[in-house]
C-alpha cells in the first residue's frame, strides 16, 4: 500500500488493512480499525483517504453507539428487577424497541412479575413478547409458565405450557403440583401420563406430586403402580419419595405398607421420622406416634420444632400430660425457635389433657396470638364444663378485634348449649348473619345442635328449612332435638321425610327410637327394629341400647331383655337401661340382680345407675334394700347425692308410709329440697290419706312452682278423698284466680301403626257410642262381682250416678275399651297415659284383663301396669 506523509504532526493516518511491519507501531482496537502514528510521507489521494476516513468513522460511532444502548437498556432492566422496582422495568420493557430487548432482560421482568405475584404486569410483559416475535420455546417459555403459575392463571400457563416442545422436567412437575394446590388432581394425573407418553424423565419431585394426586382420588392400585415404577428406577432409597409414599399410604389408611415404605428407608431424615410421627397422629393413633418419637430419642436423630409440634399433637389426641410438659420444658430450654405455631400447639395440648391453669399461663404469656389461640381456649374452657368462662373469653377476643373462624364460633356455640344460653345463641347467630357466615353447613349444624339443645326447636327448625343442603348431621340433629324436647310426633314425621331424601344411619336410628319409646308406640318401634337388621346396626351399641330402652318403654321387657343378653359388650348404659327397665315395670327384685351383675362385670355404676336403682326399690317397696345402695353410693363409690336421689328415698319413704321419717328426712338434706322432692312426699300423704300433713307440705310445693296445675290437682284428690268438698271448691277458685288451666288427661293406643288418642270426657270418638255401652257393660259386671266404683275419684261433689259417669268418661277407661273392641281376642292391650292413673281406673283395667283373658299393658306418667287375670304387677306401689 502507498502511504504519504503529511509535514502536520498531528494527522493520523488510517488503514482499515495495515500491514505486518506495521502492527508494531499500530494497536487494534475490538472495531477492526488500526490507528498508527503519521509518517514523513504524505499521500498522494490524501483527500480522497481523509473523506473516506471520516465515512468510515461515522459509521463506526453509530455502530458502537447503537450496541451501547441496547447492553444499558437491559443492564437497567436487569438493575430494576435487582432493586424489585417493577413498576420503571415494565415501563422500560414496554417503551423499547424490539432490537433494544434481549432474552436476559425479558426473563429478568417476569421474574419479578412472580416473585409479586403482579398478574397485570405479568401480562403487559407478554404482549411485548408477542408483539416481538421472541422465540418462547426454551428458557422464555418457561419462565413465562412459570410466571403465570405464580400469579394464579393456571389456565394461561397451561396454554403457554402447551406451546412449548421442551422436554424439562421440572415444568411438568410446577404443572402437576400447582394442579394439584387447586384439586384439579385429574388434570395432573393426565398430564403425568402424557409425561410417559413423551417419554420424558420423572424425577423424585415428580412422584411426590403424582403421589399427592392419587392420594387426595383415592387412587390405591395407581398409588401402588407408583410404588413399583419408582423403585424400578431407583428411587427406593430416597427420602423425599419415601416421605411422600409414606403420605400417600396414611391418607388412605394403609397403615402397615407406610411403616414398611419408613422401615426400608436406609438414611431416615428427620423428615422421614416427622411424617411419620404426624401421620399416626392423624389417623387416630397418638401412641404409635409417641412410640416412634421415643424410637427416634433411642437413635439420637436431632429433633427440630415440627418433631416437637407433631408429638405435642400426639399428647393432645392421646391425654399424654407428662410428656407434653417435657416437651415444652424441652423447648424452652434448647430455644428452639418458637414460633405461634408451637405456643398455640403448646396451649391446645394443656387444654385438651384438663390442664386449664397451665393452659391459662401460656397464653396470658403470649405476645402474639392468633385466632387459632382464642379458639384453644374457649375449647378448653367448654371440655371442662366451663361454658360461662368461655363466653366471656368470647366476648373479650371481640373487644380484641379477632374476628372468629368457623371453629371458634362451633366451640362458642357449643358453650351456648351446655348451659343454656340461649340469648347468647341467638347473638351469635346474628352475628354469623351479618358477616355472612351462616352459610357454611358446618355451622348450620352446629347452630341447630345448639337451638334443640336450649329447647327452642322452632329456631332449629327455622335453621334446617333454610339450608340449600342438607347432609345426614343436618338430619340426625333435627329428629335428635325433636326426640329430646319431648316432640315424638314431630321426629317421628321428620324420620319418614327423610327415608324420602336420604338413608338413615345408626345415628339416626338411635335418635328415632326414643321418639317410638315416648309415645309407646311398639309398631313404629317394630318397624325400625326391622331396618335395623336388614341393614346391620345392632352392633353399633348405641342403636343396640336405644332399642333395648325403646321395647322397655313400650311395656315388652321380655323381648329387651333377650336383646339386652344378646349386646356382645355391654356398657355402663346398657346396664343403667335394664336396670330402670325392671324397676318401671315394677320388678325390684330382678332390677338388684342385674345391678350386682353390672358390678360383679366390672362395670362401675354412676350416678345416673343409682338413681335408677333406687327409683327400682321405691316402686317395689325395698325399703332396706335402697338405704343399702344409697350409703354405698357415697360411702364405697364416692358420689355426692343429687336431688334425683333424694327424691327417690323420699318417694320410698312416702310409699311405705314412713311419712314422719320422709319430713325429717328433707329438712336434714344437706342441699335445698326442690318441688319434686316436696311433690313425692305430697303424694305419699295422698297414698295414707295423711291430710295435716298434705297441706303443710303443698305451701312448699306452690312456693317453689306457683303455676304447675297438677300439685294442685294432687291436692284436691286429698281433699276429695276425705270428702272435703269445701275445700275441693276452695282449691278450685283458687286455680281459677291464678289463671292455671289443669292438664287434661289424655291416653292414646296404637292399633295398625295408627294412634287413636282420647282426652277424658270427650265424646267425639267414632266409636264412642260403642265404647261407652262397652264400659256401662263392664260396670255393671263388676258391681255384679261386688266391685264398687271409687268415686272419690271424680272430683265432683254430686250424687253417685254422676260421679260415676265421670269416672267412666276417664281417658285410660275409654283407650282400654276401644282396644278391646277392636283388637283380635287374646291379644295385649297397651295403652299409655300422660298423667298417673286413677285408683278407679286401675281397678276396672285389672277386673277387665279377668273378664276379658288378656293382658293390659297401662303406662302412665309413673310407671308399667302389667294387669293379667285381675292382678297388677305394681302390687300397689305406684
């Protein structure tokens, strides 16, 4: 090449190719032009070369400047996203130029658009890409699935997702799991499939979140499949799918082949030994979760806070006091680093093992708390009877400014039904109302549960017609709170609607039964017996003891009795039921036997099983008998007498006549007497005609309850049996003023599964003209046989023809003659009675059941009349 020099010493001469010989004096900058030092010579085409030059330069400085801008525009796009200032990358990204953008610069925007979940930014950030024409299959791609799954559009991930040819694993496992966080656990399984399909590799992860899709359907066999495939490529032995076939197991109650995955694990993680500890616990089995803590102690495996969370756990399940006071002192001592999580495992654990004071101190001392801490409490408080203490922590966690969960107001409702509260019941009901939490069908439940409990069955009800859904809780709480609130007829129609709706279960059939037992009526009773076999619920023994109680109070204690022997494993309720059985059917004698067998089992009795015991001996006269069983009560078992057990030793005291002795025996009481008490003496005055005394005690009776009409009918049954009819119209003004309106007596019979109910000296009947000849008949026929009518009984002060036709028109009198009439000759008449049968009326049902040779079953208010060739089992006693 020509070169000239120039005499100007400072004119650079340019040479795109510079010579060999002229490197030494040359540098090369990253351009490719070569800068060197002008020699003496100067060329001839210098113009020429000096526009060319400067051309050249143009072009160079642009060429720099362009590659300058791109590199600052994505290392400020990167330092934004460094910073997490969203908000100026977006902006810069979208305001760039196609050329400007590169891959690094993109992945750094959308990486920040997931790690704040910013959707919209997100998007924005996408249609720039789209609008581009940047490539998406490879590293873009997913970190655009990876984005939107952060951000919740699991539908737009899986459409980007689809578009894409990579064989990653690890996007298919983000798009197994994050199908299966929103229990689309079908949609992960097909894409697994399609995984294998393609060929593409899984990995531990993948089989975890397989795992947790199979387990959640209840997938066994495909679980199991799993199991096989993954030790087939190797995965036996590693931890992370040994912890997840451990859960997969557990969840579906596969408990041996979860301990069996733990046994052939050979390098047990602390998480290993974790899962396994919490998944006994979770299927109801605290001790082998303790065990295998101990088992892990023995080991020396370090214990983090979740080894410690999870036994506390175990203790609360399994009432493990001592443990979980090490446990907590173990804690504090090594600072693990507890968190509210462990105090609120901590509080639930001294709360559920009784130990309230303890529970009480931890969270007075905690700094934080959460919901989940206030409902601990109040639990607590509720278990141990304390349902006043924990209405008011209640109300305190609201001054606080916690709003409830769903398990706080069940717990605080639940309180509201243990004591009655029915106010507090309907606040919180209210309250559910206006934060729209009324909806929930747990609640819906519970909030029922509590109405029946407080007795208000109409808001129950109000509660159940509301529901959109109703499940079998919904159902068995209605007909249970029918049952218990003395509303037979109404649980009993409430039943049949639901065999309508859905099927019965024993829970159901265990609250029907007392319906069928309050109303006597065998038929119904019979009928559910029925589907009791053919569906197999006599093993639950709660529907076992509910029949056995039912056929009790239907007056057939031959047919409770052969069911009672046949319960494989009775409990102390089993006993209680055939104890009372014998003694409301008058059978004393065989009550204390079934009592001495119950110990002799051992079985302990409790309170309820003495009050039915000595309700045993009061209606069967065993004076001796009773003061036995009631100094054993206190003396050998410990247990305080309550008014029920007062009551009966003075209803025995009174029955044998023993009226002096029942007097001193209520006034030495060391709690006050109540009108029940004060009532069964009233009575025994009526049974030996002790007037004086009568009248003395009724003035304690209607101090205590002024307004139930039948201690005052009581009291006129007195006076007319001594004839004082002066007294008897005294009496009757005087429940006149008060406003009181005498129950009137009604008796029902139940013939073809249809009750037929009559009210005393009511002749509507279709058949009364028929039963009242029948009874003239009968009448007539005892006079003939030297019976003679009580006509005391009548409580009227008229001449003999109109006492007795009142007498005659008494409700059990017209019950006994319609069974007589139309029932199959030799066949039970069983009537019930709401009130206490009348002397008259138990002398013509005894001369009936001779005249007619069949048995009359009477239940009244008291006890069972077993009447059979004109002999009465009571033997008196009622």
């Amino acid at each position: 090449m020509l070169m000239l020099a120039t005499t100007s010493p400072h004119l650079l001469s340019v040479s795109p190719l510079p010579h060999k010989d002229n490197e030494t004096k040359s540098s090369r900058p990253s351009n490719g032009c070569c800068f060197s030092k002008p020699s003496s010579r100067t060329s001839l085409f210098s113009s020429n070369l000096d526009h060319s030059c400067a051309k050249f330069r143009i072009s160079a400085s642009v060429a720099i400047s362009t590659k300058s801008e791109v590199i600052d525009k994505n290392a400020k796009i990167s330092k934004y996203c460094e910073m997490g200032n969203l908000k100026n990358a977006v902006e810069l990204v979208c305001g760039s130029k196609k050329s400007e953008l590169d891959l690094e610069g993109y992945c750094s925007v959308l990486e920040l658009c997931a790690g704040l979940k910013s959707l919209q930014d997100g998007k924005r950030v996408h249609s720039v890409i789209c609008n581009n024409g940047a490539e998406v299959d490879g590293p873009l791609g997913a970190k655009l699935v990876f984005m939107f799954v952060k951000c919740g559009d699991l539908r737009e991930a899986r459409r980007v997702f689809d578009k894409l040819s990579n064989g990653k694993v690890f996007l298919w496992n983000l798009m197994i799991n994050e199908y299966a966080k929103v229990r689309n656990f079908r949609e992960g399984i097909h894409l697994f499939r399609k995984m294998q399909e393609l060929g593409i590799q899984s990995n531990s992860y993948t089989f975890s979140c397989i795992l947790k899709c199979f387990s959640s359907l209840g997938y066994v066999r495909e679980g199991e499949w799993v199991h096989g495939y993954l030790y087939k490529l190797g995965f036996g032995s590693d931890n992370t799918v040994g912890n997840s076939l451990m859960a997969f197991y557990f969840k579906n109650r596969r408990i041996e082949s979860a301990r069996k995955v733990f046994d052939e694990l050979s390098d047990r993680d602390v998480i290993s030994w974790n899962s396994m500890i919490s998944a006994y616990v979770s299927n109801g089995l605290a001790e082998k979760g303790v065990e295998i803590f101990r088992q892990m102690l023995s080991l020396r495996v370090d214990v983090d806070l979740a080894t410690v969370i999870n036994v506390l756990m175990a203790c609360s399940d399994g009432g493990n006091l001592s443990l979980g006071r090490a446990l907590h002192s173990y804690a504090i001592k090594t600072c693990l680093d507890m968190d509210i999580m462990f105090y609120n495992n901590v509080l639930d654990m001294y709360s559920k093992c009784g130990d309230l004071s303890s529970a009480t101190q931890v969270f007075g001392k905690m700094g934080q708390r959460s919901v989940v801490s206030w409902t601990s409490m109040i639990a607590g408080y509720v278990r141990e009877g304390l349902s006043d203490e924990a209405i008011e922590l209640f109300s305190e966690m609201e001054r606080n400014d916690v709003s409830p969960d769903v398990y706080t107001i069940t717990s605080i409702l639940h309180a509201c039904a243990c004591n009655g509260s029915l106010k507090k019941g309907r606040d919180i009901h209210k309250y559910l109302r206006e934060h729209g939490m009324d909806s929930s069908l747990f609640v819906c439940n519970t909030l029922m549960d509590m109405y029946a409990k407080c007795g208000s069955m109409e808001d129950a009800h109000s509660v159940f017609s509301s529901m959109p859904v109703k499940d079998i809780v919904s159902w068995n709480t209605m007909i249970g709170g029918y049952s218990k609130n003395c509303l037979p007829n109404e649980a009993l129609k409430l039943f049949s609607e639901m065999q309508q709706k859905s099927k019965p279960d024993g829970m159901t059939i265990a609250s029907v039964l007392p319906a069928c037992a309050s109303l006597a009526a065998l038929n119904r009773g019979q009928e559910i017996h029925g589907h009791i076999l053919r569906n197999g619920y006599f093993s639950d023994r709660y529907v076992a003891n509910a029949l056995v109680d039912m056929y009790v109070k239907c007056g057939v204690l031959v047919l409770a009795r052969l069911l009672f022997d046949i319960i494989p494993i009775k409990d102390l309720i089993s006993w209680t039921v055939i104890v009372a059985g014998y003694g409301m059917h008058g059978f004393g004698s065989e009550a204390i036997t079934a009592f001495n067998e119950m110990r002799k089992s051992g079985i302990k009795p409790d309170s309820i099983s003495f009050i039915s015991i000595l309700y045993a001996c009061s209606h069967s006269g065993l004076l001796d008998e009773a003061w036995r069983f009631f100094d054993s009560m206190r003396n050998d078992y410990s247990i305080v007498p309550k008014l029920e057990h007062y009551a009966c030793m003075v209803d025995l005291l009174a029955r044998t006549g023993n009226l002096t002795k029942a007097y001193k025996f209520i006034n030495k009481m060391p709690i006050e007497p109540d009108a029940t008490i004060w009532g069964s003496l009233l009575c025994g005055c009526r049974i030996h005609h002790d007037v004086k005394l009568a009248e003395k005690v009724a003035e304690r009776v209607f101090e205590l309850e002024p307004e139930n009409t039948g201690y005052y009918v009581l009291l006129a049954n007195i006076y007319a049996e001594a004839e004082k009819w002066e007294e008897v119209k005294k009496l009757r003004e005087r429940i006149g003023r008060q406003g009181l309106k005498k129950n009137p007596g009604c008796s029902w019979i139940e013939i073809k599964g249809k009750v037929q109910i009559f009210v005393a000296g009511n002749s509507s009947h279709p058949q009364a003209t028929k039963i009242e000849s029948l009874l003239k008949r009968l009448r007539l026929k005892m006079k003939e046989e030297g019976y003679s009518p009580k006509m005391q009984y009548a409580l009227i002060n008229a001449d003999e023809m109109e006492k007795e036709v009142a007498l005659c028109g008494h409700s059990e009198k017209l019950a006994i003659a319609f069974g007589i009439l139309n029932l199959p000759p030799g066949k039970t008449v069983r009537v019930t009675k709401n009130l206490r049968v009348c002397s008259d009326c138990h002398e013509m049902a005894k001369f009936i059941s001779k005249t007619s040779r069949r048995e009359i079953v009477l239940r009244d208010s008291n006890r069972f009349h077993h009447m059979k060739d004109g002999i009465c089992s009571c033997r008196g006693f009622w």
